[in-house]
C-alpha cells in the first residue's frame, strides 16, 4: 500500500494505493481560518493512524514555474557549477527548486536541454510539512505533477509535439475547477500553466476550452517552442458528462492547426490500468497511479524533510540482511549436516572395508611364507636351459611375454624381481636353495620318486609398493587382487595354475612393501634320461 498526498493551492487531499485500485481517505482544507484547527488535528490523526507508511507529496500549484534553457554541453564540477549558476539567475532565494537534462540538440554545438522548476511561492506548502516533519512521518519526496504527467504519453501516438490537457478540482471557493495545460517536446516537458474555470455551464465550458487552446497554441509559437507550420498533438482528456458538448463545439471551429484527440477521462484510465470508483476522474488521478507503479526520484523534498524515510529505508535494509544472514546461516548448517551424514555414512563404510581388510591381513599374517634369497642361479640357469634345450621344451620368453603384457595394465604396481625355477614337485619348486649345492645336475630332477610324469617350470613375480597408512594399503591390496584375476583369467588360455604368494599387511605401514605372486606351467617331458650335451 502507498500513501500519497495531493496538495493543490486549494486543499490536501489524501489517497492510498493497493496495487491497481485507487480510494480518496481524506480531504484537509486550511483556507478557512475558522476550521482551520480542527482539520489540522484531522490531519494528525490522519498521519498517526500509520505512522510506517512512506507518505509521496503531489504538489499540483499555479505556484510552479518552469525555465527551458539550452546550456554547453560540459562535464563534471563544470557541468554541476553551471547548472548552479543558471539556477540561481533563474530562482534566486527559491527553496524548492529541480533541475533536469532532458537530452542534447541534434544540430549546432549539440547544447544539453535542460528544464529548471521551482515553487516561487511556498506558503500552501508549509503548513503541511510542518505537521509532517513535527510527527516525524518518512516523507519519501515532493513531486511535481506535470514533471510526472509525461508517463501519460506512452499510452498515445509517438508525436514530437504535444499539449496534454486535463481537468483538475476545485481551486478555490470561487472556482469550480481549472484545466492543466503541460506541452512536452519528444516527451520532455517544456511548458504547463494551470487555467481557472469559472463557469459550469456545459456551451461556456467548451468555449473557454477552445479559446484556451488557441491561446496556448500561440503562446508556443511565439515562445519558439513550436515551430511554425509544425501540427501540434493536442490530448484532452474530458469528462464523460461533457464530452458530447466539447465535440460538437470543436466540430463547429476552424482548428486546422490543432490535431485534437478527445477521450474520455474514464476510457483513458482503463488504458492505464486504474480502477477506482472515485467520480468524477481528474487528471491527477492518473498521475497519482502512474506515480504509484513508478516511483521516480525526487524533486523538491529537501534532506532534513526526508530524513525519517531515508532512517525507515535504512532500518529495513538492516532487517533485510539480518534476516538474510540468518538465513544463510540456517542454509550452511544444513548445508554441512547433509555434509556430515554423508561422511559418517561414508565412514561407516570404510571401516566396514577396513575389518574386512584386517581378516585378510591376519590371513596372510598366518600364511606368509619363508621365502629364499640366492645369489649362485646364473650357473644353474645355464644348465637347467640345455636341459629344456634338450627336452626340446619351449624358452622362457611366451611366458615372459605375457607375463609383461598383463603387469603394463597396472602401472602403480613395481615389479621389483622375477625367479624362475624348474622341477617335477610343484610343493618344493622354490624351497630348496641353489646355494646348498655347488652345481645342479638335471638328472635330479628326474630322480625324484615322488616327481609326477610333467615337468614344472616356475615363476615367481615379486612386486614392490609404498604403503603409508590403512587406506593406501586397502586400495593396493584391491590392485594386487585385480593383477592377479588378470593372470588368472589367462591361465585357461595358457595352462597356467596361479596363486598369490604373499601380499602386504598391516605391519609394512610407513615402508616399502612386498608382494609375490607364482605362476606354475606343466610340460609333459619326453623321456628321464640324461641329457646330451
């Protein structure tokens, strides 16, 4: 809801604002010196019954004057002290006045346009925003009703030059009503002059309209506001009661210079959107609803005049972000509990990994096996190969070969050493330690009574990890698991019987650790002698 005040040099009247819809609460006149008290305790009760609401001053005043000028096109400090300089020339000791930019020319030195306003006389003003700064009500600004009247325009054709005329209320106790001329160039107000009417008598009325048109339109003429031979736009908005009156008295006069559209008041505020029960419509009734869905800034309210506002405008942007802040802040803890839960979730699941880990590490603890170290082979190397040579048993590299092939896929594993042993007992292949004898002789091998009709040939792959802590040695122990599927499903392929050896435990935290893994290969041999040389 809004709260504005329309002030004339006649009366105050109050309205209030729900989104489209328009109601008079209150009129306050203080030209009677009998009443007058008693409506300025009715203005009070008026403004103390909702002392929150920002309060907008339409000021709509024959009071008003307006100063088009054209001034070099200059920037900063000189800019402002130039505007300063004609303001004063204009309105020297003026309180209230307003400075506006309307635009640069489009030919010459291109000069800025600029329109100065002010009230040259404030004594219809006083009296109210007395009571307004004495009861510390948030007045938001002081409007002036033709600056405002140019949102008006959007609602007709796009011409360059027009007169915006509309009627206005009573404008004192000898003048029913008045009429508002404002012309605007390309929607920029120039000129506006407010006109008694004195007459109700519906022919005299439309006489006195078209009698001020005309005048109006010279005036622009002379003023070189308009140019000559230059149509002017003229938009009267005209109550519903005398429209029929006006338009057949237009019919009747020779206004070839005037491009007159004539509406109804009541027409044009539908266009707008206003819907309001308030009868009969004013032009500043429409105003007030344009001021309403837009509020524009400020033209004459001084600081010390809009200090309760700008503190209530304050304190609500505090509020705003202390309630922001919060939250924000309930956001974030929601935020980090989800967090939390998912982590403890999270958690619980590695340690349900980490126990079964641990049971496979006691496992390999009780199975970890003794495993020789020789350094005496490349002799029985030799001889063990012209014992296959002659057994015409395949070399080593196939093997190797494919050994290779699989271990690339894992590169984060090391492989630190490779033995290869030959025998005819898979259980004792790599027990015996070469070191124990000074050469081998083959035909031991073939000795052996507890030896099976293949020949075994061996290979031990013994690998090298760093583990730091439980979750390193958990994802290892997963990548030695896949390094040895990845032999295992070779060995349908290749008659290789696997199995993993030994592997990491707890123990090798913080250190290199080991891993083996052996691939036994059965050659069916030919015959149990001794080998030629």
């Amino acid at each position: 809801m809004k709260r504005i005040l329309y002030l004339s040099d006649y009366e105050l009247i109050a309205y209030q604002i729900k989104t489209q819809s328009l109601d008079e609460v209150g009129r306050f006149n203080l030209t009677n010196p009998i009443t007058q008290q008693a409506v300025q305790h009715a203005f009070i009760d008026y403004l103390i019954a909702d002392p929150k609401t920002p309060i907008y001053l339409l000021i709509d005043s024959t009071q008003e004057e307006y100063k088009p000028e054209t001034l070099p096109h200059v920037f900063g400090s000189d800019r402002k002290a130039l505007l300063q300089r004609r303001r004063e020339r204009f309105f020297e000791k003026l309180t209230y006045t307003y400075t506006v930019i309307q635009g640069r020319e489009k030919s010459g030195r291109n000069d800025d346009q600029v329109l100065f306003t002010a009230i040259n006389n404030n004594d219809f003003l006083n009296p109210w925003l007395d009571l307004i700064q004495t009861h510390k009500m948030p007045l938001a600004g002081i409007y002036s009703l033709p600056l405002l009247s140019q949102s008006l325009l959007r609602y007709i054709s796009d011409d360059s030059y027009v007169l915006l005329a509309g009627y206005v209320p009573q404008l004192s106790n000898q003048i029913p009503q008045g009429l508002r001329q404002s012309f605007f160039y390309k929607k920029s107000l120039k000129f506006s002059r407010l006109i008694p009417l004195q007459t109700t008598n519906p022919e005299e009325y439309a006489r006195a309209l078209v009698e001020q048109m005309t005048r109006t339109h010279k005036y622009l003429q002379s003023a070189k506001l308009l140019p000559f031979d230059t149509s002017l736009l003229v938009l009267l908005l005209c109550p519903q009661g005398l429209l029929e009156t006006v338009e057949a008295y237009l019919a009747r006069e020779d206004l070839s210079e005037l491009d007159i559209y004539l509406t109804d008041i009541n027409d044009f505020a539908e266009r707008t959107g206003l819907i309001t029960t308030i009868k009969p419509l004013y032009l500043h009734h429409l105003v007030i609803y344009q001021l309403s869905q837009k509020v524009p800034k400020n033209h004459y309210a001084q600081k010390n005049e809009t200090r309760y506002y700008f503190y209530r405008t304050l304190l609500r942007a505090v509020y705003l972000a202390t309630v922001l802040l919060c939250v924000s802040a309930v956001g974030m803890s929601m935020y980090y509990l989800l967090n939390s839960i998912d982590i403890q979730a999270e958690i619980s699941k590695t340690t349900g990994q980490m126990v079964k880990y641990q049971q496979e590490i006691r496992q390999m603890r009780a199975s970890k096996a003794q495993l020789p170290l020789d350094v005496l082979q490349i002799q029985n190397v030799v001889q063990i190969g012209h014992y296959l040579q002659a057994q015409h048993i395949d070399s080593m590299r196939p093997i190797l070969v494919h050994i290779s092939q699989i271990w690339s896929r894992h590169p984060e594993l090391n492989l630190d050493k490779l033995e290869w042993r030959l025998g005819l007992r898979a259980d004792n292949l790599f027990l015996q330690s070469l070191t124990d004898y000074d050469t081998i002789n083959p035909t031991i091998l073939l000795e052996d009574k507890n030896a099976q009709d293949t020949l075994i040939e061996g290979v031990r792959l013994h690998g090298i990890i760093r583990i730091n802590n439980q979750r390193e040695l958990a994802i290892n122990l997963l990548n030695i698991n896949k390094l040895l599927n990845d032999f295992i499903d070779k060995s349908e392929a290749m008659g290789w019987e696997v199995s993993l050896i030994d592997k990491p435990n707890t123990d090798n935290l913080g250190r290199d650790a080991n891993f083996t893994i052996q691939i036994n290969l059965k050659h069916p041999y030919l015959t149990k002698t001794q080998p030629t040389h």
